[in-house]
C-alpha cells in the first residue's frame, strides 16, 4: 500500500474532476487524482465548444489539456487506475486500485456517465459494424454513406452537424416530439440540407450478416414501421447513438446512497452519505449536465473537501506540513539540460514548445531504447515517420534511431517482422525486439501512445498492479494484437498503451499499431467501421475501449 495519505483523492478526470483539482490543488492540498484512461472525460468526445464563459470557441480536448496543465501547475498529481474497491469509512480511507491502494482523509467522486446503450436487438451485434457511439472517433468511415442519429439532446444534433462532414445524408430519429436541448442548435440540425428529422420515432431492430445492411424503425404515435436497407452500391450505413447516459457508479454501490437509475445523491453542497466523501459532475442528479456545470460541481465539492480535513486535522492534532509534492512536478516541467534540444528539427509534426516536452519526458529514460523504422521510399508515410523518429531521437540521451531502407538489411527485417509500411519497432536496452511496432504515424492522439511505449519499455515506466502483472504474465502462448486506430480517436491511445504494455511485460506477445486509414484491405478484410478495434492472431475481433485486464480475458 501506498504510504502517503492524501488529503484528498479525486476519482476521474473529467470536468468536474479537473476543477475538483485544480481549486483542491491552489488550497495547498494533498492531492491525488485518479483516471481509468486518458484525462478530459465525456468532454474530450466534444468536437466543438462555444457555450463555455469566457472562451468564445475551443475544442473539448482542447479544454481539458488546459484543465489538465492548470491542475499540474498546482502540484497536484494524476496516476491512471481503475478503483476496484473502496473503503469509505473512518478517518483515513482506502481506495483498491489496479495501480495499488491509496489512503485519503477525503473523496471525491467524479467518474462521470458514459454513453447509453438502447438495447435493441442488433445493436450489440453490430457495434464497430455498423453502430457507434463517437462521432468524432468514427465518422470517417461512413464518407458518402447515409447515417442515422438516435437522439434529441444537445449530443444527438451536435452530432449531426458533425457528421454531415462525411455522410451523404444524416436522419435524425428521436422518440421525443420534438428536441430537447436548446433551440438555437435544434434550429440549426432543422435547416441544415444534409439532415431529415423523424421524430416520435424508435429503432426496432437492426439486421445484417458482417456488416449493417437493414433497420427497422416505429412511430410511437401511430405505429406504423418503416425500413431502411443499405443500397448494393452502398453496401451499409450507420446508426450513431445519443441517447443519454448511465452514470459510472457501480464500484460505489451499497456504499454511498444512489438512486434508482445509479446516480450518487448529494445536497448542494457536494457530500453524500458519507463524511468525507464528496460527488461532482454528471453522475449526480441534476437538471442540466454540461461541462460549465461539472466545473462548478468540482469547485464547490473541493471547498467543502478542504474544510472537512482541516477539521480532521485539527482534532487528530496532526500539524500542517508544508506540501512537498510540488517540488518533482517541477522538474518535469523543466527540461535538466538543454543538450536535450534537437539540432533544427526534421518532422512537420513537431514545434519547438513540443520538443521541449518530449524532451522532459525522454530525460526520465533509465534504460536505453532504440527505434528501428525501415523506410519504403515510395511510401510517403513511411518517409514522414522517418523523418519524427529522428527528430523523437534527437530529444533523448538514451534514445537512438536506426535507419534503413527496405531490403538494405533483410537481417533487420526479420528480427522485428517488418511486413507492412509504414514500420517503426522498439528494441529494448539489450537490442532486443519488444515485441511493440506502430505502423502509423504517430501524430495527434497517438504521439503520447509512442512516447509511453518508449518510456514503459525503458522505465521506470507507469506503475501496474501486481496481480494485472501475473495476469500478463501467465500469457503462455504466441499472441499478436493489432489495435486499428484514427488519429482522431480519443479513445484509441488507452487502448494501444495497455496493448503495448502486454506485449512489453511477456515476449509471448507482440502489439501493433495500425492507422487504419493506411491499410484498407485490413478494414475490408475485418469489416471494421470503428475504432479502437482490437485484432487478435487476425481472427478474434472486438471494438471499444478496453483495460489490460479486459484485454487478457479476450486473449484467452
């Protein structure tokens, strides 16, 4: 168990999370949060954002690295874990992690709501197939395709905007008799050409053999059914669901009071049933769940977390201390020396302000790394690969980049099974194959996935739960993962970390990374209309977010 405790540990890195942290942070106070993947929350799924005070016009995930950056600039801490189980009672209480066990005088709750899921028949058949649930992550595979929106939210018609980008045409299909989120958007879904409204409608079910070919759908009111069937031109099309959320409370079942639909109860003031223990964001009750308002949830549950330890602390007589926390997050936020800086820089897809980054990351290496791309000089992805991997190298005293041309060295080839462009391998400290590849280029979300593989395989590298270790280990056959990716994916890089992370911790495995927008006989071949999908030894297929621990299960 970890020794430290916390004055605080917030659970989830989302909105209301990051507010949580930041106003926790700036008051001095011990703190810890905790993010089952990658920060930013349903937030970072937002293509657009013009309703937030104070920034006319942003991204979600634009947003929350901002949030991000400003809790750090605070000291306080972020550490991927899933909480397993938790101990809200007493004084100092415990959280089960798959990254450990953490003591906290407070909690606060802020795991957020995913995406709901109808239940109709052939929606989980079809997920990846033809159903999805991001937009963002997956509209660019149904270009020139007809889609349908289920939904009458604000998600469902910002959706619909967005996915007029790609499809052919968009269908809006809500039960409600009219939309539910605010006219001026819903205005605009109603004027735009490229979409139909249906309301008082309802998906039936969905049909097909590997892909989507067939939906049904009822009118409410009058009963009547209709259908909508792929063209043989087409071939399929796509339903996007918006239809709500289910909030991310099951771990905290039986131990704080919840309603019926799972969410957390609280007074105004954030506490729930337990003292101590705190809920902010959109898995509480409330009329209105936007980012504006799970930002307000965090600060008010972090004033109330601040006064509720500094009562502790004072009856327990345990003397304020200075935080020292601060003092390493301050070193990272600065380069040690500046031999770390390239000599002009090759790749496009860096600036200077993201050098220095990398460069703070790579000075953290214990063990050296080398990155071996082979270059097809036809293959202009393969060139732009080369060109960052030199570039990545440059930034790293123990990093170091091999070069080749396809066919110059066929030894090389083998070793780290170069069969597709373009290609780059990690070798680890005794130049030795990882087992780990990306054939890609790593740019947008994927650039922090290609760091971590690095800073995993050289260490020290993220912490992982001793019992997750024995699972990867216990892997005692020839595996290969593939996880198709866009680079627009938010969801993709958790994915293709914990991948990577089997594939480092047990030779039996090898992960790729494949941007499926390279290889569209792979898409074809698997009929993958999503991402992040997940290929096991070129059979087994799964789409979705996925932990370490889901992923061994599906291995096995």
């Amino acid at each position: 168990m970890n020794k430290t405790i916390y004055d605080v540990i917030i659970i989830g890195a989302g909105a209301a999370g990051m507010s949580a942290g930041i106003y926790s942070g700036r008051a001095k106070m011990k703190t810890l949060v905790l993010e089952q993947g990658s920060a930013g929350g349903q937030a970072k799924t937002t293509n657009e954002i013009v309703n937030y005070p104070g920034v006319r016009h942003t991204t979600g995930p634009k947003l929350m690295e901002e949030m991000h950056k400003q809790a750090e600039d605070f000291g306080v801490k972020f550490t991927q874990a899933e909480v397993l189980e938790a101990n809200l009672e007493g004084e100092v209480k415990v959280l089960k992690t798959t990254n450990g066990d953490f003591q906290t005088r407070s909690v606060i709750i802020a795991t957020g709501a995913t995406p709901r899921q109808l239940g109709f028949p052939g929606e989980a058949e079809y997920r990846g197939r033809g159903v999805a649930y991001c937009a963002t992550c997956d509209g660019e595979f149904y270009t020139g395709l007809e889609v349908f929106v289920i939904g009458a939210g604000f998600a469902a018609a910002e959706e619909a905007i967005f996915l007029t980008r790609f499809a052919r045409k968009v269908t809006v299909i809500a039960r409600e008799p009219e939309f539910t989120c605010a006219k001026t958007i819903a205005d605009k879904v109603l004027a735009h050409p490229k979409i139909e409204v249906k309301f008082n409608t309802e998906v039936v079910e969905a049909t097909g053999d590997e892909l989507l070919r067939r939906v049904k759908f009822i009118n409410n009111q009058t009963g009547e059914t209709f259908e909508h069937v792929a063209s043989e031109e087409d071939g399929t099309f796509g339903i996007f669901i918006f239809a709500g959320y289910v909030p991310q409370t099951k771990v905290f079942n039986g131990l704080v009071d919840m309603d019926r639909q799972g969410y957390i109860i609280t007074d105004e003031n954030m506490h729930t049933s337990v003292e101590g223990v705190y809920a902010a964001g959109d898995l509480r009750p409330k009329m209105l769940r936007q980012i504006v308002t799970a930002v307000s949830d965090g600060a008010i549950a972090s004033l109330e977390a601040e006064k509720y330890v500094a009562h502790e602390k004072e009856r327990l007589g345990i003397v304020e201390e200075e935080v020292v926390e601060e003092a390493p997050k301050q070193e990272v936020k600065q380069p040690e020396a500046p031999k770390a800086a390239p000599v002009g820089g090759r790749s496009a897809l860096l600036n200077d302000a993201l050098r220095e980054q990398i460069g703070t990351v790579l000075s953290r290496m214990e063990n050296n790394v080398t990155l071996v791309t082979i270059v097809d000089p036809s293959n202009e992805k393969s060139i732009e690969l080369r060109d960052l991997v030199i570039d990545i190298a440059n930034l790293g005293d123990k990093l170091e980049a091999v070069v080749k041309t396809k066919g110059e060295d066929q030894a090389l080839e083998e070793k780290v099974n170069a069969d597709k462009y373009p290609v780059v391998a990690l070798l680890n400290k005794d130049g030795e194959y990882s087992g780990v590849k990306f054939h890609g280029v790593p740019g947008g979300h994927e650039l922090n996935s290609f760091l971590l593989a690095i800073y995993n395989l050289a260490g020290p590298g993220q912490a992982l739960d001793a019992s997750v270790l024995e699972a990867i280990k216990g892997i005692d056959k020839k595996v290969n993962i593939k996880v198709a990716v866009s680079l627009s994916c938010h969801l993709c890089p958790d994915v293709v970390v914990g991948a990577q992370r089997i594939a480092i911790e047990n030779p039996n495995v090898e992960t790729e990374m494949l941007d499926i927008a390279n290889f569209p006989e792979l898409k074809t071949k698997h009929k993958v209309m999503s991402v992040p999908c997940m290929i096991i030894n070129d059979e087994k297929v799964t789409f979705g977010s996925k932990s370490i621990q889901d992923m061994i299960n599906f291995i096995a």
